[in-house]
C-alpha cells in the first residue's frame, strides 16, 4: 500500500504507475544461478487507487485483484488501473466460463465447413470452424470465447471435440465417390497442439474413421 499520495486523481495515478514501473523493472530483470544460467520472469500489477472515505479493505481488494486480471489478459508484464466497469466484467466472464462449461457438456458446438477451392473454382477442401449456438446468448462469437478457453484449459477438451468431430466428418465424404477426394483443415491451438497426448488423439480420430481417413490430408491450418 503507497501512502501520502496527492488527493488530485491524476497526481496519485501518476505517482503510483512510477512505483509499480520500478517494482516492474526489478522484477524483469534475469536471475543468475549456478553462476551462469540466467532466469528471466515478467510480472503484471494491478492497482487501485481510493481515498479514506471510499469503499471498504475487502472491496479495494477485490478492485485490485479485477485490475491484475486486465493485466494478465492485455498481455502480461502490463500495468493496469482498476475501472469502475471490471467487476462486472469479472461476473460476466464467470457466467461464461460456467456456459462454456455447460456448452461442452450439452453439445452446443457445432462446425462449420468453409468451401477451399483452387485457381479453376474446383472444390478441393474445407476449413473446419468452430462455433458456439447458446440456448440463450445465440451464435456466440469465437473471439469472446476462445481466449477464455484458452486461459481456463478448457480449449483442450474442446479442441479433441473438434478434432474427433472433424475427422468423422471427413470419413463420412470419404466414403462417397462424388467428394471423397476432399481434404479438410483443422485449427488447432497451441496449447493443444504441445499437449503430450495430442499425437496419440490424432491417431486415435484417424482410426475412428474405419480405415477411410489413413493416408488422407487432415492438415493444421493454423495455430492460434
């Protein structure tokens, strides 16, 4: 807690944003063990500022804990100010991760199959897109729900629904003559795509296509 700072607003952010920059720089810089092996770490502070009248320790807390959460998403290693609108902003994220949850669990995903062609205007492909149908939000964005689920770990559970999801559809055209010779793309997480079982469950939705799919392109498209 930073005492005496000025009762003007912007004097008080100034001063604690030069403090919070110095704790920053101490923290980045690298750590030497064992003489030559060097350690490097990023921080990311949250700050609240308030005067002797205002709220209560719990809340200026909480205000302060809402700001290192913005923090950490607009990228780590920042410094951010509480806002009056983060604690709302942290409710609405906690009902979404509970619908994202809830989402995996009822089979409210869907994909959706981007025509690929070539130069000529042949069909060669598609590109598999996730997307989220609410019962009550509607169509729900994946740039609203993909880096929640990237941060909570819930990208791994549904990136394998993708990848399972994707490679049975992919079997099904496989088995007729008119679009058997498709390919179909897959987005694929970075997290997932470290993950150590990821091999193994490619190789496992590859076998669920009953012979079909070995041999056949199911290539990255992209990792996010």
């Amino acid at each position: 807690m930073l005492e005496g700072l000025s009762h003007e607003p912007g004097e008080a952010a100034g001063h604690a944003e030069l403090v919070a920059e110095k704790i920053r720089a101490a923290l980045n810089r690298p750590y030497v063990i064992n003489n030559h092996e060097r350690y490097y770490c990023s921080s990311s502070i949250g700050i609240s500022l308030f005067h002797e009248q205002t709220d209560t320790s719990d809340n200026l807390l909480k205000y302060a804990d809402a700001a290192l959460y913005q923090a950490k998403n607009a990228g780590r290693d920042t410094i951010c100010f509480h806002a009056p609108a983060m604690p709302a902003m942290l409710e609405e994220r906690a009902a979404l991760e509970t619908d994202l949850r809830q989402g995996l669990r009822q089979q409210e995903f869907m994909l959706y199959y981007q025509a690929q062609v070539d130069r000529d205007g042949r069909l060669t492909g598609a590109e598999a897109l996730l997307r989220w149908l609410h019962p009550q939000r509607g169509l729900v964005s994946p740039t609203e729900f993909i880096p929640l689920a990237e941060e909570t770990g819930l990208i791994l559970p549904i990136g394998l629904w993708v990848l399972e999801t994707a490679c049975a559809q992919l079997a099904a055209w496989a088995s007729l003559p008119d679009v058997a010779h498709l390919t179909l793309a897959v987005n694929v997480s970075a997290r997932q795509f470290h993950h150590p079982g990821f091999v193994e469950q490619v190789l496992t939705a590859l076998g669920a296509g009953q012979g079909y799919l070995f041999g056949r392109p199911v290539p990255v498209e992209e990792l996010r």
